[in-house]
C-alpha cells in the first residue's frame, strides 16, 4: 500500500538546503557551537524551510541535557491563582523560553511532600535548572538545590544564599523609601506600614527602606505584619486602626495586601484618599482595578522574567551565578491626594 503522506524531513534534507554537512547541521541543533554566523543563519533558515522538527529525546541523549527549565514557585498553590505577580512572572518565563525552543515546567513546593516531589523530579535530571520564585530565608529548597548542584536562578533575592545562588529583583528599599516620600510630600503626617512576611525579601527591605525615609519620625507602632494576601492586609490594617486610629497613611507591601486594607478602611468608615492615603508595591494589574486605583510602585515584571531566563541558561552554559537588581517607578492614582482643608480624623 502506498503511503499518502509527506515524508518527515531528516537533518540530511536541512545539509542539503542549507548546503552545509550534517556534522554543522548537527552542531547548530545541540547549541550552535563552533558554526560560523552564515553557516547557523542558514541552517536555521533551512530548518524552517524544511520543515525539520528536532528529536529532543535524541537531543538529550548526546548533549546530556533534557532542554526544558522549572518554574518553581515555593508558597502554597492558591497563590498562584490569586496573586497576579506569579501569573504574569509565568507568563514573561514562558515566552522568554519558547523563543529559545524550549519548553517550561511548572511545579509548586509549598508543602514537605511537595518539596520531596519537586526535589526528586529535579534531581533526577529532568531539567537543567530551575527559576526559583518566592524563596524564603534559609528556604530548605534553596539549601537542597545548591548541595546538588542544579543551576538556579531566583526571583528576588534568595536570603541566605546570596553568594551562592544568582537573583534578579527590583530595587525593594528604594521603591518604599519612594513611595514613603510621596506619602509625606502629600501632606501626611502619621503613616503607617503593612509588610510583607519578615522571612522574604521584599518583606524585610520595603520596611527598612519605610523605616529609612522616615528617619527619627518613624514609630514602631505604626507597624504591622502582613502575609502578601488579600486577607493579610485586612487583617494588619484592622490592627492599625486599633492601635493607632489617628493614622493618615498607610504604605501597603503588596498590591494584594492592599486590595485588603482598603476593603477594611471602607468597613471602618474611613474615607480613601481624604481620610487614609493607600500606597502599594507591584503595579501588576491589580492595583488599576481597585476603587479608588492604588497608588502603587511599579516592578518591570517582563524584564525580570527574561533576565531571570538569560541568567540561568547562562549557568547552565557553565557561567558563574550573577545578580541583577531593577529600578521600581512610582505610579500615582486615586488611593493617594494631598490633604484638604477640614479633611481626615
């Protein structure tokens, strides 16, 4: 019976297109090492022709690479789904890899099995390293990560492992001494702060960069903890208002914490912005929906997503670990107005 179907091109079909050997052919498709510019340009370009799809499990097998990367994300799994910091970070990962043909793994570490999962799917070489999101201090994942020498590259800066595991993370003290200076230069006075967990990054620099805006005026009741969820920030922002009534401002460590706070600032009858001022830190699409939009300080969620990328594969091409920290950009809307004549409490 004769075969209707079209031939599956083969790498001496690209040779031939591309009027190179198959031994160049082949370099292109396991790196592209050691291949002139014209020669890759056109062994690319008679990949596309052709039509040639490459055997990744053949691939593997002489490079000793499984050519995919993990996406691990160490907080319990509804956060993925409820803070849009994950989603977008996912996203900018996974198009960052597929303009490089390669394919991405998500997994989720927030509990001990998962972490003995992940870790074992890891260490059995079915990646070739890992972007590390949300680590925490003395993170037993990052620990095991690094006693086996998978190539990792963490969103934010990995505590306790900054001089053996690379990072990219946005500028966390800058951006809170930022948006602290713009809840003073609008007029208020008694500004309170809701962290993120104190065992983050991100939790411990955007309260030292609050604590260095305010200097002496910075007072250690103004202060609660909050979780990086909707929840949290309700939560400390009741606290807050418990303790200190009076407050006129409140910098909020998440756009997510903040979605909270100012569902409970409603409840109390305070009014956004003339009785409270509200500042955030994310701009990740959530801020803009809120009523009033959150004044917010804006991380370039993209460019961390690619270089968090770039980084790794660099690793995994045998570099040593490197550090990236990104400049944030305050955002002003509605959560944040000078104080008017008769207003607030």
């Amino acid at each position: 019976m004769e075969s209707t179907g079209r031939r599956r091109p083969t790498i001496i079909d690209v040779a031939a297109a591309a009027g190179v050997s198959r031994g160049t052919v082949s370099r292109v498709i396991n790196g592209g090492h050691w291949v002139s510019p014209p020669a890759l340009a056109a062994v690319q370009e008679a990949i596309r022709t052709t039509g040639y799809q490459i055997n990744q499990h053949a691939r593997s097998l002489v490079t000793g690479r499984s050519n995919s990367v993990a996406f691990l994300l160490t907080e319990p799994q509804h956060l993925l789904f409820e803070d849009p910091n994950f989603s977008i970070l996912l996203r900018g990962a996974a198009e960052a890899l597929g303009k490089r043909g390669m394919p991405l793994v998500l997994m989720v570490a927030g509990t001990p099995p998962e972490r003995k999962q992940v870790l074992g799917y890891v260490a059995g070489g079915h990646i070739d390293g890992v972007l590390l999101i949300s680590s925490h201090a003395d993170d037993p994942v990052v620990d095991a990560l690094v006693r086996r020498g998978i190539p990792t590259i963490a969103c934010g800066v990995p505590l306790g492992f900054e001089s053996r595991v690379g990072y990219v993370a946005s500028d966390d003290l800058g951006g809170a001494r930022q948006m602290t200076r713009h809840l003073i230069d609008v007029g208020r006075t008694r500004i309170a702060t809701i962290t993120g967990p104190m065992d983050t990054p991100g939790g411990r620099s955007r309260l030292a960069g609050y604590r260095l805006e305010l200097a002496e005026e910075y007072e250690p009741e103004l202060v609660a903890h909050g979780d990086y969820t909707r929840e949290g920030g309700a939560a400390a922002m009741r606290e807050l208002l418990d303790r200190r009534p009076d407050l006129d401002a409140v910098f909020v460590a998440s756009d997510l914490m903040a979605a909270g706070a100012l569902a409970e600032l409603r409840a109390a009858g305070r009014r956004v912005p003339e009785d409270v001022a509200v500042g955030g830190f994310d701009d990740s699409g959530l801020a803009a929906t809120l009523d009033p939009p959150l004044t917010t300080m804006r991380q370039p969620f993209e460019r961390i997503s690619a270089e968090i990328v770039r980084l790794l594969l660099e690793v995994v091409d045998g570099a040593e670990p490197a550090a990236i920290v990104l400049p944030t950009t305050l955002v002003v809307r509605g959560s944040t107005s000078a104080r008017r004549p008769g207003s607030g409490t």
